[in-house]
C-alpha cells in the first residue's frame, strides 16, 4: 500500500482548502468562538483541526471512505487483518475487546496484575474473572506476566472459558511469552487478547520485544499516545484471524465508543502510521541507543539500580522494552514517589511512573540530546541530594502471595451491592465492594468482590502515611472501606 497518503490528514487539508462553514458541531466553529484567552495557550490550529467526521472531513455517506483507508493503511503497516481506531483511549478499548470475547455471565482469564480499567470492565461488562496470577520477583517487588503454563493450568480448570486477556509490556517494560500464551490458548480453542497499551512502537524495530500481532495474538490493543506520536486517548484495535469477530468488535464499540470522535485522534493516528512506516526503524534506532547510554550512565551513580536484560536472564520475563528507564531508588534511602515529587519540584522533571520501590522513564524517538542531558543531569542531582529528602514512614510491604486474595463474590456483584462503610481496623474479612488502587502504576491491590485481609490493609495504610495516591478509594485515606453488607 501506498504508505506516504495520509487519508485524514489529506481529508481534514481539503476541508480547511474548501473553506467549509458548518451550521453543526463544534459549537465553536473551528475557532471562530474559541475564547482568545483559550486559543493564546492551547493554540488556534487546535480548534481549525476539530471537524467532525460525517459532514467534515466526509460526506454523511461516507462516500469517500476516510477513515477506512486510514484504518487499512494501519493493518497494513503493522501486520493485522483489521485495524479500527478508537478515540477514547484503551481504558475503553480493552472494555470493548472483553465484551467481544465474553458476555456478561461467562468466564474470561485476566492476568491479575491488570490495570484497573480491565476491573472496570468485569464490573461494567458482567464477565467472570479467572484470575491468572503474575510472576512475582520477590527482590524487586514487581509482578511481572504470567507465563504460558499458569494460563494453560487455568483452562483446564475451566474449560468454558471464552480466552484470555494477557498484559504486556507491564508498566515497568516487563514482557510476557506472548506466543507461547497464544498457543496455549488456540489449543484450547479459545482467542487471546493482548493489551499492549505500552507496546505501539514495538512493529517498528526488530531490536524491540516481539510484536502480538507477530506472536500470533489474535486481538492486540495499543496505546498509540503512550510510545507513539499520536495525541492522548489515541487507540487502536488489530485483529486478525476469525476467534474473534470483526463485526462483534465493531458492535461493541459502538455500544460504548463516542459517537463524537475527534479528528485530532483520527489524524494524529494517521500521521503516526506514516512517520513509522517511512523513519520508524531510523528513529527508534537512535531511541535505542539513547536508552543504552541512560541506562549505563543511570547504573554508575551510587544508590540507582537501573533494570534491564537481567530480569530475562534470570527467567522471570520473556522480554525486556529498553526503552524502558526503570531504576530502583531504595538504596538512596527515599521510594520511588519520593524521587519523583523531587525530580518535578526541583529539577522540572517529571518522570512516567514511580512507586515505593523505583521509577520509570520512558524514551521514544521523540527524545533527542537535550532530554538526554536533561534526564542525565537530574538524576546526578537526586543522587547527590538524596540525604535532603525528609525521611516518610517506610510502605509494609506485604509477601507475593498475601497479594493474592479470595475472590468471594463477582466484582460485579458485589461492586453494586448494598454496602457498609466500616473502619479500617474492621475491614478484615469482610468482601471489597470498591477497588482501591495504588496510582500510578494503578493496579488494583483489591477488587470487587475479594476478601479484605490484615497484611494488605498494611500494606495500604501504611502506604497513605508514605504519601501514596489512591484516588478510586471511596475513602483515599483508607481510614474507611466500602464493603459488602452483611444483612
């Protein structure tokens, strides 16, 4: 296919060349009713480029096809059968992906250490989770993918699944056995789904971790906005094969997509696919050895433990995405949300994730020698400053498997039953009617429908005195939890 067109980006060109005066949404009528004050700070062309689709950028018919072409030029580049846009991020995304696998009622295997938009969906969507529990590394305290045989022992223990939705890359860069999972899975007869939110760039490079439409993957969903080029809530959907139906999936996004998308996603997304396609390998190139240097240059500093490849050599991942900067800050004495709040506060850095153990910085081929430098120079001063840091509570960080916690009722379930709102120190024992996630990397540490234990209350509370954000938490202190009634 004839990579350098840019149907939406070519369409929207054609709208501005005609001069078109829409009598419809946007209200703001491509910025002729922007407040200036808006437009001084988020700029005017930002307003010029939102068009709505039918009766913009196309005709109600749909006659010339715009994001069709767009949508075939995606599969193509990237390997699928079928790619179909969304504008409302993959939190929404993966919700669609599960309904077109599983209804409400049947059983889907989920990776346990899922972010809490995948809860969101059992909750929303009424599915029955089966819960695949992660690979803990119990030095680094991180989960990492489960592994083809935790799937396999699962599906046989329900043989009426409908398949499986696996996450990988984790936040933290680490990857699963995609393929491996994938066959275990299709022997079953069941699909698999992936989320690659964090994997977009991954078709562009062969130095990357192995893409999911390459690994036999039959829906993968991605991210574009988190290591790509296209603006936030940019996702997109890639099938291939026939385990999952091209017109179920479209069905269920319509169910829950807008029917207001914006251009600005369909475009950037567009233009995305292009740059990848015509100097995603040279870019990515040079993102990786900029990765490289950080990575070496971030080991030399005392009290910094960079991640890489060793975690693959030791056998808990299957993969490793360098461009992933993951560094463990416990040597300095301080966790990873206290190196973060530093590193915005005083050095005007803000990095893409922390928690108590470490922090994360993304490279992608948008960084170039200054953001090096800049990265570079920050964490030299962290490093040197560290003893300045005031000293918090330490997070109780609780054993892999009293993470692990009794599922007593579906999260659905429970999640709208009638509840009881009883202080923490009564919580124990009771079922979770709410999620309550440490963000980021917000995965939920309980979940609907799970019984509430003693070490991860601990583990909760002692992490709210340490200055970690829960926000999904009825009561983000946790001084109080939402629980199922007992009457």
């Amino acid at each position: 296919m004839d990579h350098s067109r840019v149907p939406v980006l070519e369409a929207l060109q054609e709208f501005r060349r005609r001069g078109d005066v829409v009598f419809g949404p946007p209200g703001h009528k491509q910025g002729r009713g922007a407040d200036p004050r808006v437009a001084e700070i988020v700029g005017m062309d930002v307003f010029r480029s939102d068009v709505l689709s039918l009766n913009g950028l196309d005709d109600r018919r749909q006659s010339q096809g715009v994001l069709s072409q767009a949508q075939e030029l995606m599969a193509d580049a990237v390997g699928a059968e079928q790619a179909f846009f969304s504008t409302c991020g993959s939190s929404l995304s993966v919700k669609t992906a599960m309904l077109a696998v599983a209804g409400p009622g049947e059983k889907l295997l989920l990776s346990r250490n899922a972010h809490k938009s995948v809860i969101s969906a059992v909750v929303v969507n009424g599915v029955e989770p089966i819960w695949v529990h992660p690979k803990f590394d119990r030095e680094r305290h991180i989960a990492h993918p489960p592994e083809p045989d935790d799937v396999r022992r699962r599906l046989r223990e329900h043989p009426d699944a409908k398949g499986m939705l696996l996450i990988t890359p984790t936040d933290w860069g680490t990857c699963a056995d995609i393929r491996g999972v994938a066959r275990v899975c299709h022997e079953a007869g069941v699909p698999l789904i992936v989320d690659e939110a964090w994997g977009a760039h991954l078709p562009f490079h062969p130095e990357l971790p192995v893409w999911g439409m390459d690994a036999e993957a039959d829906l993968v969903l991605t991210s574009v906005h988190k290591m790509g080029g296209a603006i936030e809530q940019s996702s997109v959907f890639h099938l291939q094969y026939d385990r999952v139906s091209p017109e179920a999936l479209k069905q269920r996004e319509d169910l829950l997509g807008t029917t207001s998308a914006s251009t600005l996603v369909y475009a950037t997304l567009d233009g995305w696919r292009r740059q990848m396609v015509e100097q995603g390998h040279e870019l990515l190139d040079a993102a990786l050895r900029r990765a490289e240097r950080v990575r070496a240059a971030a080991g030399d500093l005392p009290g910094l433990r960079p991640m890489g490849g060793e975690i693959v050599d030791e056998g808990l991942a299957a993969e490793f995405d360098p461009l992933k900067i993951v560094i463990d800050v416990r040597e300095l004495g301080i966790s990873g949300m206290q190196a973060a709040e530093w590193l915005r506060a005083e050095r005007h850095v803000d990095v893409g994730g922390s928690d108590t153990c470490r922090i994360s910085a993304s490279i992608t081929h948008a960084d170039d020698d200054e953001t090096e430098k800049v990265l570079l120079d920050a964490l030299r001063a962290l490093v040197d400053r560290a003893d300045t840091i005031e000293r918090r509570p330490p997070v109780h960080l609780p054993e892999p498997s009293a993470l692990e916690l009794e599922q007593a009722m579906l999260p659905r379930d429970a999640f709208f039953a009638e509840v009881d709102h009883v202080p923490a120190e009564q919580a124990p024992g009771r079922i979770a009617a709410e999620m309550i996630s440490p963000y980021p990397p917000g995965v939920p540490a309980v979940a609907p429908g799970e019984v509430i234990t003693a070490e991860v209350l601990d583990y909760l509370r002692s992490g709210v005195e340490h200055g970690v954000l829960i926000p999904d938490a009825a009561a983000p202190s946790v001084k109080t939890l939402r629980v199922v009634a007992r009457r």
